[in-house]
C-alpha cells in the first residue's frame, strides 16, 4: 500500500472516495438487524483461499483501526478491525453483532457514533466470559465560515443611475482588470534547485498544476524560470506566456535583479549512439523547462520558453531506433520536438550535456523465446517501511512484502534473471531510493509489491482484490501482463489496472509498476496472506506475469 496508510483506490470505474457512499451499490452499515461483516472475497470458480486457522486464545480485545483518539474522516460511516483473541467469541461494536472469524479476527462497517459521543463500545463473550472495551475517536474540527461584514450593512436606498455613473463604473472595473494583468507579470528570475552533474537524472524539481496540487513536471536543477509570487509555501513560476505551475518553494532560488532572459533556441540536432541505446542531442544553450509525452511510437517533447531554429537531424549510421524527427514553433514561446519510433518506447532519460538537451532512449533487451527472462535484470521492491498498513491481527504490510518479495526473486532467478532486491531487512528505505537504486543498477524492469487497504468511509466489503499500478505509459503493457498473471493465482476479485501518480514507478528508464495483490485489513485475505502457500502465490504470479511481458516485448 503505498504513500499513506489509507490511499485512495480506483476499482474498475468505481471512484471510491473517502466519504461513505450512500448510492445503492455500496450495502448499507450494519444495524441491530444485520451482522457486521461479509463471506470471503474469494472470485467465483478459483482455487479458495487457505483455510483460517482456529485460534481460541483468552478474550483480549484489540482495535487496530481506526486507533485511538485518532480523527476520522467518513461522513457517516467508517469501518473499524482488529481482534478479540478467540475465534469462539462473540462481539458486539455499539450493540451491532459483529462476526469474528475463526483466527479472532474482526471487520465491521458502522455508522459512525454520534458526534457527542464519538466512541466505539466494544463487548466481547465467550461462554460465561465478558470483555468490555471503550474506544475513544474524534472528527474532525468543524470548518467556521468567514463572515462578510459589508454584506450584514443595510443597503442604501436605490436612485436612478445615471450614463456618467456607468461611465465610471465601467471605468473602474477596467482599471481594475489593468491593476490584476499588472500585478501577474514576473517579479524577478529564479533557479531550480541546484545545478546537478551532467549525468545525474535522479534528482529533479516537482511541477505541480496548483498549490499542493498532483506531481506534473520534472525540471532539471539548474534551470531559470521568472516568478510571479509565492504562498503557501509554493512558488508560482511561469514556463512561457500560457503556463503557470507550483513548486516548492525552498527551490526556486532569488536571482539578482539584473539577470538576463535565457535564450534558448534549438539549433542543428544529431542522433548517436550511446550505452544501451540511442541519444538525441538538441543543442539549446541554457537549461530548459520540458514536457515529455509517451505516444505508441514516438516521444514528444515540448520545451517551454525556447525556439526552434533546426536545419539538420543528422542519423546515426547504426541506428535502429529512431525513424524521424521532427519540429514544430507551437506558440512564440513554445517549441515542440518529435522523435518517431521504429517500436513503442521501452524506457528513456533526459539530461543535459555541455549545454544540449539529450533524450536517451534505451533499446530493448534481446529476448529468448524459451527463456525470455534469461539474463535479465529484474527489481524488486518489497513495499515499505516506512508507513505501511496493519491487518486486524497484526499482520504489518512490510513484513508480508518482503517475504513475498524474498520467494519472487526465487522464482525469477531459477527463470534465468538477475534479481535486485529494493530491501533485504526490516530497515526503512525512502522511497525516492527505491527507484534510484533501480536505475542505477539499468535494470529491465521494476515491481514493487504492496498490500492494500481503503480509505475512511468506503465499505470495505465491496470490491476488495487484486490490482496493479502504472504511472509511465511504457510501463502500461507490464502492468497489464502482471495483473493477468496475479488474478488467477490469487483467487481475488479482479480491479483491473490503474493509472497512479506513486513515487516508486515515476522511473523512465525501464518499465515500473506497483502490486496490490491482495487487502491486509480484511481478516480472510490477512489469514491467507500470513500462509508461505499465499505467499508463493501472490509471488509465482507476478513472476507469470514478468514472463509474459518480455517473451511478447519483441512484438511490440
């Protein structure tokens, strides 16, 4: 699960927000009437999952979510999980019958307490034993709408309104208009970061559509960019007359007033060869904002405040990459580069090189038909920590990942590859290590193994099961190949793959995909994920998967 504890999980055209849901495809909460909980998720016609085993320990009463005092963000409803130690009791949340599995395990979804009382009342039997327990929880601290004061004054009586009135209402507006134009043009030049070496592609500065906002742009450290104004601890910087985008501010670095604007104009390119592939140089002089965009066959870059001026593309003699490349003037401030493709992009990274852009493009690896994983190297990234969700018995996600990810490397190795693996301890490593660590060691591929969980509000019974995450479009084809590789062995309700914005699969330079094979908060598929059997399976089929995508790569 990655990021938070509780992301955000797109399931098969569903948007399951953090409110609870209150159409008629989310089942209600539970009442007096109904106990809360759900059968197994196992998919119809699969192999089931591994039995629960039966635990009959003394009461001890657990709550693992939400924890306590901890503010919860549903609407109305919410679930909460844990434990009670036997699977032969009986529970009660808020006088709700709530099932508990054989393991002791236990999953509700409820109304939320009232706000005057936001507890859970927990009570627990076995035979003539009780177990009372109360679990505090707080929402959150209600939003106080600004009051406008001028709007409370009583009006003054209306008079006619006379063509000078007009005049002059107009007037002001337009000044008005003038005063925000004005105050919108840049304040000054800043730097991007640090100038980093030429060849170091991994650390970039985010661009962001608003303030907070979704991670857009990788600039390169170094560049110059005007500013137009700072809040919230972002920096409003303007690429070319038609864009505006965040970044942080601590990166945008004051220029001296009397700093000139970069001229940027891309001259004669030239393609040659290069480790592993093929590179595109663009001469442009100072560093440049960019936008790169994956198409079927071809990889376009836009580059913000320059010109194109390119009279020759010189063609490297043995190349086999690259068809064609083409420019284009988009606007006065934006140029628009092409490279046309013989095949669908396999990975690429962009840097800079005695003041030429260079897109690196990688070639593909020469792939056996009966061994397509033979001399290959895969990473594998067991998820976590840091962060990482709980099951309701304890189950901690990093824990699971990395004996998952421990028995994938076995498999993919005695299939021919070399295998790195992200962590081999319980030690914390930051998640923009990861990938990295990956690109660093030109590896062919990047999986990293999650397991799932939801956010507040959203009925954890629903739609709970296997999904896979891509951000890059060049990732997308392994990502499909590993999803139809996981469902079968998992015997879970398929979520189809996703696009998402994650950190560990932003890599360029080989395909990147994250799996959730299965939800750690729900106590059937904790169970099985806790089993070496399950394990292996989540492990075997994103191994299938991995197969698969490379022995079909030489078609694409």
């Amino acid at each position: 699960m990655p990021g938070r504890h509780f992301p955000l999980v797109p399931v098969a055209g569903l948007a399951l927000a953090t409110a609870c849901m209150s159409s008629a495809s989310y089942p209600p909460p539970a009442t007096t009437a109904t106990p809360a909980g759900a059968p197994p998720t196992t998919a119809v016609g699969r192999q089931p999952l591994p039995p629960i085993p039966q635990v009959d320990g003394p009461l001890a009463l657990r709550v693992v979510y939400p924890t306590a005092n901890a503010v919860v963000t549903s609407r109305d409803s919410n679930f909460i999980f844990g434990s009670v130690g036997s699977g032969r009791a009986s529970l009660t949340i808020n006088g709700v019958p709530t099932r508990v599995y054989p393991n002791g395990a236990f999953m509700a979804f409820l109304a939320n307490p009232p706000a005057d009382a936001p507890r859970y009342e927990l009570v627990a039997t076995k035979g003539t034993d009780t177990a009372r327990a109360t679990h505090v929880i707080r929402y959150p601290a209600p939003v106080v709408a600004a009051v406008d004061t001028t709007a409370a004054r009583a009006k003054p009586e209306t008079q006619p309104t006379s063509r000078a009135d007009t005049v002059a209402a107009l007037t002001a507006r337009i000044d008005s208009l003038r005063t925000r134009l004005t105050a919108d043009q840049p304040i000054g030049w800043v730097q991007l970061g640090q100038p980093n070496a030429a060849m170091d592609t991994d650390r970039t500065i985010i661009g962001r559509p608003i303030v907070g906002g979704t991670y857009k742009w990788f600039f390169t450290p170094g560049t110059v960019v005007p500013l137009l104004g700072r809040t919230g601890g972002m920096a409003r910087i303007r690429l070319d007359r038609d864009l505006d985008v965040y970044v942080d501010s601590a990166d945008a670095i004051d220029l001296p007033a009397d700093t000139p604007a970069p001229r940027r104009v891309v001259s004669n390119m030239r393609v040659r060869g290069a480790p592993l592939g093929v590179d595109v140089v663009m001469p442009l002089g100072p560093r440049v904002p960019y936008f790169v965009e994956e198409r079927e066959r071809a990889l376009v870059l836009t580059l913000y405040g320059a010109r194109a001026n390119t009279d020759i593309v010189n063609f490297a003699p043995q190349d086999s990459m690259v068809r064609t490349v083409e420019w284009e003037q988009e606007t006065p401030e934006r140029a628009k580069i092409t490279v046309n493709l013989r095949a669908a992009p396999y990975g690429y990274l962009v840097f800079w090189e005695n003041g030429s852009l260079v897109l690196r493009l990688r070639g593909r690896p020469a792939i056996d038909a009966h061994r397509p994983l033979a001399g290959l190297t895969i990473a594998v990234d067991p998820g976590h920590p840091p962060g990482g969700a709980t099951g309701p018995t304890g189950l901690y996600e990093a824990t699971a990942t990395l004996a998952i990810g421990t028995r994938l490397r076995r498999i993919l190795e005695e299939r021919g590859a070399t295998v790195l693996l992200t962590r081999t301890t319980d030690s914390a490593i930051a998640l923009g290590d990861r990938p990295i660590f990956a690109r660093r060691g030109n590896v062919n591929a990047f999986v990293s193994i999650h397991l799932n969980a939801y956010p507040d509000g959203v009925n954890p019974f629903v739609a709970p099961g296997t999904g896979t995450y891509f951000f890059r479009t060049h990732s997308e084809p392994l990502a499909r190949a590993v999803q139809a590789g996981m469902v079968p062995q998992l015997s879970l309700i398929d979520l189809g793959v996703n696009y998402d914005n994650l950190a560990v699969v932003r890599g360029t330079w080989y395909p990147a995909i994250l799996c959730e094979g299965a939800f750690v908060i729900l106590p059937d598929q904790e169970a099985a994920l806790r089993t070496p059997e399950y394990q292996e399976r989540y492990a075997r089929g994103v191994a299938d998967g991995v197969e698969s995508y490379f022995r079909s790569l030489p078609s694409r």
